[in-house]
C-alpha cells in the first residue's frame, strides 16, 4: 500500500469513527453499516464514506429529512481530500 493510500485509510477511518460516535450519541441507531470500498478493503484515492444508520421510528421518512434538515442535523456532501 503506498504512503497517500494509506493516508487516505487512516484519514477514513479517523472520519468514520468521529461520524459514528455522534450519530450514536445523537439517535442511537439499532444498527450502523459500512459499505463500498472502506467496507471491503479496498482503498483507493477515490475511497470516501458509505453508511447507513438504522433505527426504528414511527416518524414518516420525509418528515425525517424535513426535520433534521431544519434542525442542521441533515448534511449531505461529498468528501474530496
């Protein structure tokens, strides 16, 4: 594994964790999963972050994103380094 991709794992992962924590201490989601190439191994200078967080809610799905949007807990971005 050369330098930059090594960089760009532990610059992942470091990301990742900081992500989960908040979204665990926020929302305690049922489950948290990781996919696309950080979940396989696979890392590249390209690699970002595929996630999804799962909880059971009676609110509807647009409500959610309504919600969180107003509250500033909604960000949607892409991650380029």
């Amino acid at each position: 594994m050369n330098i930059q991709i090594k960089q760009k794992k532990e610059d992942l992962e470091k990301e990742l964790r900081k992500i989960v924590s908040v979204i665990i201490k926020n929302h305690s989601p049922e489950k948290v999963i990781l996919f696309g190439s950080p979940a396989d191994g696979n890392i590249h200078e390209w690699s970002n972050i595929n996630s999804a967080f799962i909880k059971e809610t009676e609110e509807k799905f647009i409500d959610r994103l309504h919600n969180r949007r107003e509250e500033g807990r909604l960000e949607l971005w892409e991650y380029q380094n």
